[in-house]
C-alpha cells in the first residue's frame, strides 16, 4: 500500500493498554489516546485495547491510520456509531434486503454448485438460529425479503452495544452480506472464511483468467481487513 501523504511523525515510544473510566484506553506513553472529536478513547475490554495498542505499537517512523483498521473502527464506533445507532442498524439491514448469499449465479453450473455449497449452510443458519429466513434467487432481478425476517434481524442488532454494531456495520460492507457479518459475529464462520466466501465469483473468475497485481493487492488489504474484525469480535467476547 502506498505511503500516506500527511502521516504525521510518530510522537511516541510506546503503547498499551490501561483501565480508565470503567473500561480501557489505548495509552500513549501514558496518555490516552483520543479519537477524532476529541474525547478519550474508552474501549469496552482490555483485550479490545490490547488489539488496538498493538497497531499503534507497530508503527514506525511514521503513524499511518489508513494502515490501523482496528483504530479506525474504534473511531467509528465511539464517535459515529454512538450517535447514529438508528441510522447503523438501518443500513445493515438495508444490506440484509439485498444480501450477496441470496444471489446465485445462473451459470456457470461450477459457479452453481460452490455458491450452493457454501452459501446455503448459512443462509439456513440464519433461519434455524435467529428465524431470519432469506429468500435466495438465481440471477440478479431483485428479491424482496420477507419482512418478519427483516425486522427479527433489525432487533438482533439494535440489542448490540457500539461495538459490536460498529463491527456488524464494518463486516456487511467488507462482505455485501448481514448474514455473513453476523455469522463471523456469532463465531459460526470465522472471518478469512466469511471473506472467502463473499468472493466466490471473483475466485471462480480468476481461476478461468488469472488475477493481476493490482486485483490481488486490494484483495490482500481486504482480507487483512476481515482477519481484523474476526480479532475486533474475539477481542469484545473476551
């Protein structure tokens, strides 16, 4: 990846995490660290901190946020998440509506058949475990959800706390799939798995055409993105 323009210098020696404020922080050289909007960063499990320290701790001359996934969405969940829970839970399951395991290729029957494979178990997963019960479909003319399904799932995850919405919300736009974001949540599917299964039609592609440089760095950056928030929800269960 390339190197970030305005990386600032890295103004510290070390990180770790600490208790503050009935949680835990990411400690600077002994000073917590703050997030965008200012207040101090206040995690809800040592472990949790513990992840997010050891990306700062692993910075060199320079600090990188683009590179610090785990710092970022801790962001995100403190100062967005926090004050637009609606608008969160909204919009995964918006995502639920037109869930990626939902759209199976017509052709080819090889496709078909690893779509099948491994997008059935989970759709089924979903629906014995939580009577979420989404309707797949061949090809790509829109399938309406049912919409007692659509609502278990809105409860599902407005009972979450920040963090693990955040988490949710992150994994259906690394996934395109709710259900695949839950199930890596529930620890049904662990999260390099649920990125591979999210991108079965490219794999298929690539193993009929190749893959070049610049398709395989953004596919390795989205991978470490998904074993990142496998760690984010092992880290909050803790």
């Amino acid at each position: 990846m390339a190197a970030e323009p305005d990386a600032p210098t890295r103004f510290y020696k070390s990180a770790r995490a600490a208790p503050l404020d009935g949680g835990f922080a990411v400690m600077l050289d002994g000073r917590a660290v703050r997030t965008p909007k200012g207040p101090r960063l206040v995690l809800p499990t040592e472990a949790l901190a513990g992840l997010i320290a050891a990306e700062w701790d692993g910075q060199g001359a320079t600090v990188r946020l683009g590179e610090m996934a785990a710092t970022r969405l801790a962001f995100t969940a403190a100062d967005g998440v926090a004050a637009a829970r609606a608008e969160t839970c909204a919009e995964i399951v918006r995502y639920a509506g037109a869930d990626l395991l939902c759209y199976f290729a017509e052709a080819p029957q090889g496709l078909v058949a690893r779509q099948t494979q491994l997008w059935t178990p989970l759709l089924d997963w979903a629906d014995e475990t939580h009577g979420v019960r989404l309707i797949p479909v061949a090809g790509i003319i829109h399938q309406s959800q049912p919409e007692a399904s659509l609502a278990r799932l809105a409860r599902i995850v407005g009972a979450a706390d920040d963090f693990v919405l955040a988490g949710l919300a992150y994994g259906v736009g690394l996934f395109g799939s709710a259900i695949l974001a839950l199930a890596v949540r529930e620890g049904q599917i662990g999260a390099e798995a649920a990125f591979d299964v999210s991108r079965v039609d490219e794999a298929f592609q690539e193993e009929q055409w190749g893959l070049d440089d610049e398709a395989a760095a953004r596919t390795a950056h989205r991978r470490k993105e998904a074993i990142m928030l496998g760690q984010w929800f092992e880290a909050l269960a803790v």
